[in-house]
C-alpha cells in the first residue's frame, strides 16, 4: 500500500479550491491572507505557498499591491480549455482502455460511482469529481506527457464544470454520458470510446456557451 503524505500548503490549497468552487469566493474576490490564515490557524508561509499553487492552475490571479483575487471566468479560456481537450483525450482515454489493468479498471468504477454520489448531492465538488473520473480513465494510457498537460487542463476546467452541473437534472445527463463511456473503456472499445468522449467534450462546451450567453463555435461542436 502506498501511502500519500498531504502537506500543510496541499491542505490550505484544497480548502481555499473548495470555496471557489462552491461560489463562497467569486470572480475577483480578494484573498484577505490575514483573516484567512487567522480562520484556519495557520502562518501566512504555507497559506502564500497554496495560493501561489491556485494561481499555477489557474484559479487565482496575483495582482500588484492587491494581492491574490479569484480569476474570473472567459468564454475566451473555455474554448482554449476544451479545445485542447478535444485535441488530446479522446485519443488518451482509448488507450487507457486499451491498456488499463484490473487495478485501474477498479480505480475507474469507483470514481463514476463517487461522481454519480457527489454530483446528485450538488455539494459544489461535482467539478473536482469529474476530473478524478476522467483522469481514472486517462492514465492507464502510459503517456506521462500527455496526462500530466491533460490533469492541468481538467483543474482548470474545474469551475466550468461545476457551472455546467447547476442546471435541475444536469446531473442525470452527466451520469447517462458517463456510463456510456465508462461502459465501452471497459469493453475496451477504442472506437466508441472516442467518439463517445468527443461528444461528451463537445456537449458540455456548447452547453456552456449557451449557459455563459453566446453560441459555440461551430468548429468545437461538430
């Protein structure tokens, strides 16, 4: 067994991630580090080093004589985000399926039952959820590369799929589109599997769009 040491700065980052996430801390919300270090009992050190952390994925931007505030949210960053998506993961998560073994294929079933459980609980951590998934689906491809840019590009993505998952019965959809997937990643269908998981990428960015008030673009949808 394997044993994951989480340090103090891993901790405060989780903490100050769920907030974000869960809409207590909006775009271009201050971090106040006084009264956050003093809310969690910690020093400013390890609290500086988590949010220099957020701003690496994207969450957070360091603005001079301001400090860190909560990065707003762009249709400009969503298309890159899923663009870059569509680029990569279909092919990466066929070969998953392709090579994954009994161990990750576990690892795989657990997280879509862990996502149908958070997601339908709406507790704000559908988005975090939704990577665990993917990224069970992703890594048995043994392309370290190419799981390593596509994990950064699901954190980032983190706050648009909890925006995507706040419509009623968002969810349900979400769940029928996973079991799908997961469905042919563990018949090790490669071919479904792309397809599937391009018009799951798809769906979700043109529901966005729809969501953030403009249209897809039509080379994204298609």
């Amino acid at each position: 067994m394997t044993l994951t040491i989480r340090t103090v700065p891993d901790q405060l980052a989780d903490v100050v991630r769920a907030r974000i996430l869960a809409g207590a801390l909006k775009p271009g919300d201050p971090i106040r580090q006084d009264a956050l270090a003093a809310e969690l009992g910690v020093s400013k050190i390890p609290l500086r080093e988590a949010l220099a952390r957020l701003e690496q994925a994207g969450l957070l931007t360091l603005i001079p004589n301001r400090g860190f505030v909560v990065r707003p949210m762009s249709r400009s960053e969503l298309d890159e985000i899923y663009a870059l998506r569509l680029k990569l993961e279909p092919d990466a998560v066929a070969l998953g399926a392709k090579k994954a073994n009994e161990a990750e294929r576990g690892r795989a079933i657990e997280a879509l039952a862990t996502f149908k459980r958070e997601a339908a609980g709406r507790r704000g951590s559908g988005g975090v959820h939704n990577r665990m998934l993917h990224l069970a689906l992703i890594r048995p491809c043994g392309q370290d590369l190419t799981s390593s840019i596509l994990e950064q590009l699901h954190v980032m993505a983190d706050r648009y799929v909890c925006k995507h998952l706040e419509p009623l019965g968002r969810n349900v959809r979400a769940d029928r589109e996973h079991d799908a997937l997961v469905e042919a990643w563990l018949e090790r269908d490669t071919a479904r599997v792309k397809r599937l998981m391009r018009q799951h990428i798809a769906g979700t960015l043109k529901d966005l769009h729809e969501q953030l008030g403009s249209p897809a673009p039509a080379e994204h949808v298609g």
